[in-house]
C-alpha cells in the first residue's frame, strides 16, 4: 500500500513495508527530488520502478519528493503513490533539492538511501554497484563520477567546461578527493547521513558537495562508480547562476574550515583497535553460522564413526557441512543472494573446506599419534580446537576473496528493460544535475 506526505513533510502514515524481493532486509530508499516536473515524472518514476522490480536484489521504496512545484507534479506523484507498490510521496512547500533530500533522509528507516535525478540521466545499472559497497560496509557514501575512466558522458561543451572548472576548484581549494560532486546519482549509509546532516547548511545545489566534504574531513570512505550518463537537451538549470551559488558555498566551508568548525560527529575510520569496514555486523552472524555448523559436523562425525576410522568420518562430515555452511555464510553473513555465481562461489568454498579438512585431520593424526586409542569425548575436543582455528580462517577467505565486494561488483550481472534509454528529456528540476 502506498502512503502520502501532504501537509509539509508530514506523513499520513508510516512508510509502506519493505519489497520482499529475495534481499537479506535491507532496505534501500532512493529519493527523487522533483520541482515542475509534469513532463516527465510519470514516465521516469516507472521506468525507475520497474527496474529496481526487474533487476534490483534487495528491498526497495522510491520516494518522490515534491518541493514547492507549482504545476500539474504533485497530482501526477499523487497518482503514482497510489498505483506503484512501493512508492511514495513527500510534498515540501518550500524548493530546495538539498531540503528534499534532508526531510526525506533524516527520517528514512531504511538501511541505505540514494537519490537520482528525475531525468534518470544516469544508467540505471550504475545504481547496484552503487549501493552495493554501502551494503557490505565496506564504504560509508558513494557517488557516480562523470569523470572518472569507464565513464561515458554525452553532453555540450559548457556544462562540461563548467563542471570540471567546479571540481578542479574543490580540489585545489578544499583539498576535496572525490572527482565529481554534482552527479545526481548517489547513496549512502543511513546512519552516517542521519550523523552528517546537522552539520550541512545548504539546502539547494551546493548541499551534496556540503555533505561530501564534510565525509571527507571526517574520514569516511567514499566509493565512486564510473557512470554512462547523457546530458538533457532541454534542461533549463541556470547554470552559471547555480555555479556561482557553489563558489559562494565553497568560500563558506572554507571559512568554517579555518575557525575548526567544519566537522560532524561520526568516527574516523581505522582507529587504533577498530574492525575493518562491515566486520562488526559480519562477525556475529559468521559465528552463528559457524556454530551451527560445527555442531551439524560433531554429531555427524560421532555417527559416521560407528562404521569407518576416524579420518574419514571427520572427512565426511565436513565436506557435508561445508557445502550448508558455504550457502549460509553467502546469504547471511555477506548478503549474496540468487543463484548467480552460487556454483563458483561453493567451488571456492572449496578451498575454505580444504583448510578445513587439513586442520582437523592434521589435529587427529597428532592425537593418535600421541594417544592411540584416544576416546570419542578427546577426539571431539580436538576437532573444536582444529575447527576454531579452522574458523578464523575461513572467515578472513572468504571475506577477503571469495565474497569481497570488488569482486561481487563485477560479478553482478544488470539487465537494462527493452527500449529503454540513458535519456529522457525534462525540464528545469531540482532533480536535474546543475553541472
């Protein structure tokens, strides 16, 4: 059931449940900031909801945020709420695409949020490698980058003139890493948003560059994903008007920079004693996984040694359990979910199996050789102690290769819907993309 937002970011009531679509939970919540859109809205907001319904692994809801329209935008976002399942609506009376996607993303209960331009100017099959790495936790925001090798931009020479002028700026100026601030194609963690936006003034254009830096200052990992992206012909963005907008909000972070009060409350990353990225959410759920399977192997390993030698039935035994414990750890611990690649990933599991098998096997022939004819209750504990250290092991395999997210990205395989473009005309928007 859709729900709408009527009455100046208020809702009417909560946020529709999640899209069961084969995804572990969690949520992603992509906002499209909308002002006079009348043109086009509609026929945006479907493609992009077909998609995500076609293609995109993990829960979803698309949130359309009206600020201040004066046309036919709302009554049409209206309708779409009512007709798309997992759609919403969200009516600001004031512009703002920065005060769209704050209202919105300050109160979203989703795990990831995003936002895109609602001249879906951007190649939708950019939007799973986007997400994904914010998923894994392995990186804290993430953006599309014209700019950036792999990148395919069609566009005229002076916004392109005026968006590289932009960002050499950003980095001469503010030292800023990441190589294009005004793509309207990006994603972040729920939580390090919700920490990040107190500490961001704008409320139009300059409000991603704002956030972007802000991440960096306080050393959040920014992941960038090269995009296929085609310029609007029709767009009306004063763009000279919006860059000096920018140029304004750089000298104001400048300023906050230098008086030290340029900063948010959200951990550096790699402390002194910290997890890696995403390990604190993967390790309990590795352990459950890992307790349960070692369970499933002790007492088939006490079975099968009614009727074979004690190598063999701790061989077989685990090669039973490695296959179950490979489909779990992929689907809970890592967030792999489909049968794509589920072949290759238990062949490489393989190898964990093989570490395995060495260790437990290489502890009984140590404990027969310096205990012959040891009991079942020492044998047992011998193989918790291989299986422990065995553990360990097979966690750090398989989250370093056998499921990193480098490699899931490559792997993933998106399937554009027939006849579908990189881009649809629109008209001036805060969705549009400024430079």
């Amino acid at each position: 059931m859709s729900h709408l937002i009527t009455e100046r970011g208020t809702p009417a009531a909560p946020p529709p449940a999640p899209h069961q679509h084969g995804g572990r939970g969690r949520l992603v919540e992509v906002v499209v900031p909308v002002h006079n859109e009348e043109r086009v809205l509609a026929a945006s907001v479907e493609r992009l909801h077909a998609y995500l319904a076609g293609t995109f692994p993990y829960p979803f809801r698309v949130t359309v945020a009206d600020n201040a329209s004066t046309d036919a935008t709302w009554p049409i976002a209206e309708d779409l709420a009512a007709r798309l399942p997992h759609v919403r609506a969200v009516r600001l009376e004031q512009k703002g695409r920065g005060r769209a996607l704050r209202h919105v993303w300050s109160g979203s209960d989703a795990d990831v949020v995003a936002y895109m331009d609602a001249d879906l100017s951007t190649d939708l099959d950019a939007f799973l490698p986007l997400v994904a790495p914010l998923i894994s936790g392995h990186s804290d925001l993430a953006i599309g980058s014209r700019l950036t090798r792999g990148s395919a931009v069609v566009r005229g020479p002076r916004r392109e003139v005026v968006s590289r002028c932009y960002n050499l700026l950003l980095r001469t100026t503010l030292a800023a890493r990441f190589s294009d601030a005004q793509c309207g194609f990006k994603a972040a963690r729920t939580e390090i948003v919700q920490a990040l936006l107190p500490e961001v003034e704008d409320e139009a254009w300059f409000f991603d560059t704002e956030l972007l830096l802000l991440a960096e200052r306080g050393g959040l990992r920014i992941h960038e994903v090269p995009v296929d992206w085609v310029d609007d012909p029709d767009s009306r963005v004063d763009v000279l008007r919006t860059a000096r907008d920018d140029l304004r909000g750089m000298a104001r972070v400048a300023r906050r920079i230098r008086t030290g009060a340029f900063g948010a409350p959200v951990g550096r990353r790699g402390p002194a004693g910290a997890l890696p990225a995403g390990m604190g959410r993967q390790l309990p759920v590795f352990a459950a996984v890992g307790a349960v399977s070692t369970l499933a192997q002790l007492a088939l390993f006490v079975l099968l040694r009614l009727v074979m030698g004690p190598l063999w039935a701790n061989a077989l035994s685990l090669a039973v359990t490695a296959v179950g414990n490979t489909a779990a750890n992929r689907r809970f611990t890592f967030g792999v979910t489909g049968a794509r690649r589920a072949v290759r990933h238990q062949l490489e599991g393989g190898a964990a199996f093989l570490l395995g098998l060495a260790l437990s096997t290489g502890g009984l022939a140590l404990l027969h050789a310096a205990a012959p004819g040891a009991s079942r209750a020492v044998e047992v504990a011998a193989l918790i102690a291989a299986n422990a250290a065995a553990t360990l092991a097979r966690f750090l395999l398989m989250r370093a290769w056998i499921f990193h997210p480098r490699r899931l990205r490559r792997g993933a395989g998106h399937t554009a819907a027939a006849g579908e473009t990189a881009g649809e005309s629109i008209g001036e928007s805060t969705g549009g993309t400024p430079s």
